[in-house]
C-alpha cells in the first residue's frame, strides 16, 4: 500500500503510514474508529444478542457496494470480511502524470440495538480528537461527516438501520467524489437489511442466506427493526511481543497497540511492491514481515509509533528498506534526511504538510516515530524498549 493510503490499503496526504497504514486502518475499522471501544464498554458483558451474531455478520457480509453504482473510474480494490465487520479498499482512476490513483476505505458493521449509540460514538470521537464538522447530504437513516487535519482526510459516518458505515478518503479526492461513494455504501447496506437474513429479538432462527445474485435481484424494502446487538470485533495481535516494544504510556497519555502481518497489510501499489521486492533480495517475502502500532486513541499526544520485525533480517536494514519503499511514493514527494536525536541516528521523512517520520533499526527490529512534534521523538526514544 501507498506510503499516503489507507486500511489498511492511492495518494493523498492523510494516508501517511507506509506499507502499514491499509492494514492498521483495518485495525481501526474494526473498532469503528474510536467510538466502538466506548459502545463495547458501554455495552458492558450483556450478551442478550448473541444467539443473532450469525444473522448480524450476514447481512454485513452482503453490503458490498456495487461496482455500478460508484463514481466513474472507481473500483473495488481489496474487500475483507471480519467478525461482523466489512472492510473494503476503493481505487480510484490514475491522474495524468501519476502513477497512482486515490483510494477511499469502507468499514461497515453491525451493532444491532447500538447501532444510533455507536454512530453517535463515532461522530463525537472524531469531533473530540480535533476533526471539524462539514455539511453532507442527509443519507441514510443518520449522517454526519468531519474532515481531519491530523489525517488530512474526510470521513463520512452514515446509519443504516443496524449497520453503521465510515467511508474515509484524503481531502485531495473531492467531497462530491466521497459524498457518492457514501451513497453506493448506503445503497448496498439498504439492500442487505431488505434481503439478507436480520438479527431479531424473538427466538426464531434466521431465514436461509441468500446468495450475492439473489440479493443483487431484491428490491430494496422497509429496513427492519433493530434487534440485539452482536459481540464486539476483535483487534489484531498477531505479534504481542513486539506490541510490547512499544511504549504503554507517552506523556502521560495511555497508548492503544494492535499488530498485522506483512501478508495482510502489503498490496500491489508502488510502495508495497519495493518493499516486497527489497525482502526478497534478503530471502524473505511479505508474510515474514511483522507490523506492531500504538496511539493515543484520544489524539490528545499527536504521535504513533510502529515496529517492524523480520525474523533474520537485522532492524537496520529492515529500516532501509521501509524508507526505500516510502520514497517510491511519487504523489507526495517525500523528502529523506539523517537527524541525531537524543543520541540515535535516524532517518527523516518529511511531507509537504502532516506529520513526518522518524525511522531508526536495532539488531532486530526497525521502529518509525511519527508526530508532527519533533520534541516527542527523544522522549519516545527513552521509552522504546
């Protein structure tokens, strides 16, 4: 994935985390933003709902947005189907000059009876984390958008009976552009809820579950009552270890981890190609590359941290070749530098606006500080283990 580009999974400037950011986006749609984390504790150990989570994770599964139905030269990139939740990746057209185009991200879940709750908790984070409200088209049966400054990039929250959508791009693709994507995504969710199996809070068993042809063939209905809520997605760790490199605290600000593979964060675009390329020169391929971040899910400390781990591969050269990836990124004109802070010697990749990065290796690991505050990096640098 693009050094700029979502999810996880184009250009633009809020998409600013190398080979990572489609994959770590996929983390976070997973929790819905930060807002799912509130409704998970609000929700407390009720589990009244689950008997529905099949039901739930159907309809979810079918609200792929049409191919049709997007913006002319979009199209689906990449989709994943989790526990109740859908990612997918949006590509759109190349411009002239350019060797890649945009992309947007889509997360869809199913939150049955907290669906309003959990569109309410979305809203409200982003508001609280530093994004501004913008003014969009009324879609679904609630809907809200905020643009970032942090990410540089627009978000658009739409509520759909028991489904809550995100449908985030860069605020280089046009807010019309993202306001008809979100349309295609509310369309789709209006499909599933008519034909898909429903979560309901009587004890009948969901109904068979129709096939992709049979739900593309159903007229769009009433959307149904909301039933109760499904469990939680789960956030990946396929590597504690090397989450707890990381530091749990960063100016007194607690600091969320999660961690993907390789294998799952790296695509076909220019970026996850070098550095595909570059593992292979050292005998290894995307599924040996480990990824860890943290952040404060508050935005309150404007920094995140990643480590990289290739087994056999030491830090240092594992920290060359994300850097050389970064500067295959010919949207943003990254710019590279050497800096010595607090007594390590580091790379410096600098944008034209947003945060930059502050990439160094160990014997085994490569770590990247990212913060548009250069003061952060020594003090994250003591903390590193």
């Amino acid at each position: 994935m693009s050094r700029r580009d979502r999810d996880p999974v184009g250009s633009g400037a809020s998409y600013r985390r190398a080979v990572v950011v489609a994959a770590v986006l996929s983390v976070v749609a997973m929790l819905v933003a930060v807002g799912a984390v509130a409704v998970v504790l609000v929700r407390g150990s009720d589990t009244s709902g689950q008997a529905d989570a099949k039901a739930c994770r159907t309809v979810t599964w079918y609200a792929v947005p049409s191919v049709s139905s997007l913006p002319a030269g979009w199209a689906i990139a990449s989709t994943r189907f989790l526990v109740d939740v859908l990612t997918t990746t949006l590509a759109g057209p190349t411009p002239s000059g350019s060797t890649q185009g945009p992309t947007a991200f889509i997360s869809i879940s199913c939150y049955g009876t907290d669906a309003q709750l959990a569109f309410a908790r979305d809203r409200d984070s982003a508001v609280g984390a530093g994004s501004t409200e913008l003014s969009v088209p009324q879609l679904g049966d609630e809907s809200a958008a905020v643009t970032s400054t942090r990410t540089v990039s627009n978000t658009i929250f739409v509520r759909r009976g028991i489904l809550v959508a995100d449908i985030t791009a860069p605020t280089t693709v046009d807010q019309a552009v993202l306001q008809s994507v979100a349309g295609a995504v509310d369309a789709a969710m209006v499909q599933a809820l008519s034909a898909g199996p429903r979560p309901s809070s009587t004890s009948a068993s969901p109904g068979a579950v129709a096939s992709p042809a049979a739900l593309a063939s159903v007229e769009p209905s009433a959307i149904p009552s909301v039933g109760p809520s499904p469990s939680p997605a789960p956030v990946s760790h396929v590597a504690p270890d090397l989450e707890a490199l990381l530091p749990k605290t960063v100016e007194g600000a607690a600091m969320t981890s999660q961690s993907v593979s390789g294998a799952a964060a790296l695509g076909t675009d220019a970026t996850s190609q070098s550095l595909i390329s570059s593992l292979g020169k050292l005998g290894k391929t995307a599924a040996d590359l480990e990824i860890a971040e943290s952040h404060d899910v508050t935005g309150a400390v404007q920094v995140q941290l990643f480590a990289f781990r290739v087994k056999g591969v030491s830090g240092t050269d594992l920290a060359a070749a994300v850097v050389t990836s970064w500067m295959t990124n010919t949207t943003q004109t990254p710019t590279r530098s050497t800096v010595t802070i607090a007594g390590h010697k580091l790379t410096k990749v600098g944008y034209p606006q947003g945060p930059a990065d502050y990439v160094y290796g160990n014997a085994s690991v490569a770590f990247d500080v990212e913060t548009t505050d250069e003061t952060l990096v020594a003090k994250v640098l003591a903390l590193i283990k």
